[in-house]
C-alpha cells in the first residue's frame, strides 16, 4: 500500500475539506466517488492517484476516502479524521 506524502485539511468553509497527496504529478482528471462528489480521486496522466479530495469532514465523507484509498491500494490515515476530534 502506497502511503500518502501530505495531508491538509481546512476547516474555514462550511463543512471543512481535506486532500490526502500520494503524489508530486499533476492530476489531469478526477473520478468521483459518490453521486454527491464529497469524495473524488485525482489522477495523473498515466491513470495513478495523485490524491483524494474530500468536500466535507464528516464521518460519511472519511468513510468514502477509506474505501477510496482502499480501492486503490492506498493507505488513508487515520491522523486525519483525529485531527478533527481532538
């Protein structure tokens, strides 16, 4: 499992977001995850994640991001649904 290289999250917008980095490329196109786009995958050129972007913080959007990763054999963090909670 790929391990992410950087994670943000922002809590100023309404609802909060966050992004999971696993790689430096440039995405050049997102595939959603949801019917909604709470959670959405940008990819690369070549088709390889470059991260998973969240559009809300709540524990259906972290849900969605794990099976994401999951799907992708990617590793989500979990630091970052504690970040909110602490």
């Amino acid at each position: 499992m790929k391990s992410p290289i950087h994670i943000s999250l922002n809590t100023d917008v309404p609802g909060g977001a966050g992004y999971v980095r696993y790689s430096r490329a440039k995405a050049v196109r997102q595939d959603a995850i949801d019917e909604h786009s709470v959670v959405a995958v940008d990819l690369e050129k070549a088709g390889g994640v470059v991260g998973v972007e969240l559009t809300s913080l709540d524990d259906h959007a972290f849900a969605l991001a794990r099976i994401a990763a999951q799907r992708c054999d990617l590793s989500f963090p979990d630091v970052a649904r504690a970040l909110l909670v602490a």
